[in-house]
C-alpha cells in the first residue's frame, strides 16, 4: 500500500480515538450475523494482493464470482418463482394459473407431508395431514389435474420433493406426454437432496446408499432423456434454516455437492456431461452485506472444486446456478407487516449476489399457509426490484466494494476448512453418521437464539419495539379437514377403476430392479406411474427391498 494512504489512514485513526473518547460506539465489537467480525473501516488494504483476475474476474467466466452470465440481468431478470400448494390439485392449480396470470415466470410446487415422505393420502401415516403444508399428490391423475392448462412446453417447474423425487418426476414426465410435450423439452428442477434431509430437514424415507442410488439414476436417465431438466437442486436453505451460519450453509452445501459428484462419476458418469444439470439453492437471511458475499464465495468455490478436485474442463459443468428463497425463519407472527421489509431486503441481497431463480416469501407464513394477498405482494417484490430499482442495469454492482470483497475471502476460506474437515472424517455420508454436521448447526442455532433471548441480537417486534397488536382480523388461509376425505375418495376410485394387473406387473418390475444394483430404475417408475400406480405403492415396494433410514440423534 503507498505512503500516501498509509498516512491518511493513521490520521483518520487518530481522529476516530479523539473522537471516542467522548462518543463511545454503540458496542464494543461488531460481527456479521454468521459471526466474522468486522472491522470499523474497510479500505484498499484490506483486499491488498487480491488476484483480481484469478480471484475476481469478470462474470460469464471462470471462477464466476461476478456472475455465471456475462450480462447477467440485463439480458434477462433472474425466474420469479413462487412456492405455492395447498389442498387438493384443484385448488393449487388454480393459485398456479392466478400466479402465472400476475407474472410469475415459473412454478414451484410446495407437496404436503404425506408426499413428502411417500405415503398415500389413505396411509394411517396421512391422517390429519392431507393438503396442510402443501399439494397431495398420490398419482398422475391427481399431477394431471394440477398441471390443467398449464403449457409444459412454456413453463419451468420446480418441485420441492427429495425421498420420492424419481417419481414426482416420473408423474412430471407423464403429464408432459399427454400434453403432447416430449422429455426432451421439459425444463424446471427437482430438489432430489436427500443429504441435507438427514442433516436438517427430516423427509427421507430410504438409507443413505439406495437413496444415492435413485439420484444417480435420475442423474444417469435425464442426461440421456430430459437434457434440459436441472437433476438435482443442492440445498443450503433448509441448513440455515435449522440455524447454520452463513459459512456452514456454504461449506455444508457445497461438501454435499462434492457426495454427489463423487457417487456419479463412481457409477461412471462424465461430471463435464451431468455437471451442467446440477444447481443449487440457498436461503436468504438478513444481514445484508453478508448475504451478498455469501453468493459470491459459494459461487467461485464451487468452479474451483469441479475443476481443481474433479478435473471439469467444461465451464458450464463449473458454473453453480442457484435458486434462492427468502428466509423463513426469519419471519415473525409479531408485527407480520414487517415481513414484507424484511423479506425486500433479503430479496436485493439474492440479486445483488447473482442469482438464477428467485422465491419471495410471504409476510403471513409465520403464521399459515401464505394468502393470496400476501403472495401478491411478494411477487410484486420482486417486480419492483426487476423494474425500478435500477440494480439490474450493470452487472454485480457491489463488486470492488472493500467489505464486500473482503467478506467473500472470509466466508470462503471459513467454508473450505469445514470441507477440509469433512474430507479428513471421509467425507460428507460419514461426518452425516457422526452428527459433525448436525452438532455444528445445532451450536450455531443456540447461540443465535441466546443472543435473541439476551437482546445482544435485536429482533423488530419481537424483542424490541413491542407493540399492543390490536388488529386481529388478518386473513389467514386454512385448509379444510373435507380435503383428505376427498382425497381418499378420489384415490379409492382410481384404484377401481384402473388396470390392477398392469399396476402388479410394474410394480414388481420395481421389486426386482431395486434388488440389484444393474438397472436403472427411472423407466421402470415411469412405466409404474403410466399405469396409474400410486406414489405411495411404488414408494412401498422400494421401502419392502431397500428399508427405512433411522436418524442419529446428535446431543
């Protein structure tokens, strides 16, 4: 650094001790929300010796901290998805067709819990739980009447669904075939992340090694049949949600990016071939700064890993393409309008960090399922920053901002020790088996809810600036206990009226398959729910050969 900013800097520094001599701070050190101290002033020193082409770069090319496209929002805006399902088929389709109708420019499909875990709406497991958390969804007729005049040829799906993705997809691809809409052009994600399930989520239903085993099939299948379908959606929101930091979300994420990676290129797949498929997602929380860098690191880890650790000579293949989603467990039933500032901040922060994909939650889901108001204004969240904001009209603005750079070196280098650690247990199904990662989640998750309790960490609403809320008559959005018993009745139908010996047949197709590890196993589910198998019959037979995972509990 030259003398002249050398002695400009110790000027101002003599001036700020004068200075708090008579106005102390407002504490006495100041860290980011995952805890990296800062520092009161960020210059040109601290970024001194930075690379800036091996570091930095510029975006659309490697290591792609700037971006994966080269003009990023001013080619196009990033995909405004919007989480969405509730109820029976009928009724999210027809919030789909409403969401479409506003400017949502594609689905992602919220199941209820029984789907989630592979269990028919009829399943003593499904009792009292049909259409709560999001769409039932037991067969292709109920996926035909939820993707009812929705153009799969025009639209890009997202489905939030891990233990039974492989048939989720199959039912997908079924209902594209009737529309007239080969494999071929069907275009969305499948979160397909059974790792971070063991790790923070809890909806797994098989072991860790058949679970592998259906993700590299989908892997194996799509690449061959549905090249524009993203196979897997790595999963970093539900880490930070169950309380991570921002450098554990990170670290966590990518280690199991690397456990995919590995199982594939073990069953002998090209990573500069199914590589260009995978993506990632990752929360959005509230330090704003933070958050930022948190993107950018994650991004420029993750091409350094595929093509130092994996050899990926294919940049598409090192890019990491990510969706975000607001967080969730930032929301408070306190004051919920305050949601909706929280929600704008951390929605700028996920563009201003790049990303492909954007979820904006509601400001009433701390509270239910959100209404169709309150998604409206999320989604006019979005468009607001789309189109008026004015950050979309240069590409990574905050790029050359000393804090903001010296924080994307932090949270990476924090990052990769955890994955250097995770790779001297094994990697990440061991350090998953030991409780590494969970017990470092649940550390962070304590201490940030000490700080809450201590008021060291200042919530609005919550545990500052209380108010007599007054106003009780919000709309909230209740899903009816009538929805499961139609449910069941429409599934109690089909099974009548369908061709029992064809399901048979398919289904012990599966049996067998899944008793060997020499098949792939997609064609024949899709060949299963052609028939009109259930999810939970498929889900059934695979739980008779490959059993039922048992969770580690971590103290």
């Amino acid at each position: 650094m030259n003398k002249e900013y050398t002695e400009a800097k110790a000027r101002f520094e003599a001036g700020v001790m004068k200075t708090l001599q008579k106005n102390k701070e407002r504490k006495e050190a100041f860290t980011t929300g995952g805890g990296i101290p800062l520092e009161r002033l960020y210059g040109p020193d601290l970024t001194e010796g930075t690379d800036y082409i091996k570091e930095i770069g510029f975006p659309g090319e490697y290591p792609f901290t700037r971006g994966v496209q080269s003009t990023m929002f001013r080619g196009r805006f990033w995909t405004m998805r919007q989480y969405a399902g509730f109820a029976s088929a009928e009724e999210s389709n027809e919030r789909y067709r409403y969401l479409l109708a506003s400017g949502t420019t594609g689905l992602s499909v919220a199941f209820d819990l029984p789907t989630q875990i592979g269990y028919d709406s009829d399943d003593p497991m499904a009792q009292g739980e049909c259409g709560k958390v999001g769409v039932a969804i037991d067969s292709l007729k109920d996926m035909e009447i939820l993707f009812d005049q929705i153009p799969l040829d025009k639209v890009s799906t997202s489905m939030t669904i891990n233990a039974p993705a492989s048939v989720l997809l199959a039912m997908y691809i079924c209902v594209g075939e009737k529309q007239g809409v080969p494999m071929s052009e069907l275009s969305g994600t499948i979160q397909n992340d059974i790792l971070k399930e063991y790790i923070a989520r809890g909806t797994y239903i098989f072991p860790p090694k058949p679970s592998m085993r259906l993700i590299t099939d989908i892997f194996e299948f799509c690449s061959q049949n549905v090249p524009k379908w993203n196979t897997i959606s790595i999963s970093g929101y539900h880490i930070r949600e169950a309380g991570s930091t921002a450098a554990q979300e990170v670290a966590f994420t990518l280690a199991d990016g690397v456990a995919y990676v590995e199982a594939a290129r073990s069953k002998g797949l090209d990573p500069n071939v199914f590589g260009e498929r995978l993506s990632f997602f990752f929360n959005a929380h509230n330090d704003f700064l933070e958050e930022v860098a948190k993107f950018r690191a994650a991004r420029r880890m993750w091409a350094k890993i595929m093509k130092d650790r994996f050899g990926v000579t294919n940049p598409k293949a090192q890019m990491l393409r990510f969706h975000t989603q607001t967080g969730g467990s930032t929301l408070t039933a306190q004051q919920p309008e305050n949601n909706i500032v929280r929600v704008t901040m951390q929605a700028l922060a996920a563009v201003l960090g790049g990303t492909q994909s954007l979820h904006t939650n509601s400001m009433d889901e701390a509270l239910a399922l959100p209404s169709e108001k309150s998604v409206m204004i999320a989604l006019r969240t979005q468009q607001i920053i789309a189109y008026e904001s004015g950050v979309t009209n240069t590409v990574d603005p905050l790029a050359g901002s000393y804090v903001v750079e010296t924080l994307t070196n932090q949270i990476e280098e924090k990052a990769f020790e955890y994955i250097q650690q995770i790779d001297e247990m094994g990697g990440m199904l061991t350090a998953i088996e030991k409780g590494y990662v969970q017990k470092h989640i649940q550390d962070s998750a304590y201490e940030f809810q000490r700080a809450v309790e201590s008021k060291e960490a200042v919530v609005v609403g919550v545990n500052k600036f209380q108010i007599e809320e007054k106003n009780k008559d919000m709309k909230l959005l209740t899903v009816d206990a009538s929805v499961g018993e139609r449910q069941i009745k429409k599934l109690h139908e089909l099974r009548a009226t369908r061709d029992n010996i064809a399901v048979s047949n398919a289904l012990d197709a599966i049996r067998t398959a899944a008793s060997s590890e020499s098949q792939n196993l997609m064609p024949l589910i899709i060949d299963a729910v052609r028939a009109y198998a259930t999810e939970g019959e498929i889900c059934g037979v695979l739980r008779g050969i490959f059993g039922e995972y048992t969770e580690n509990i971590v103290l």
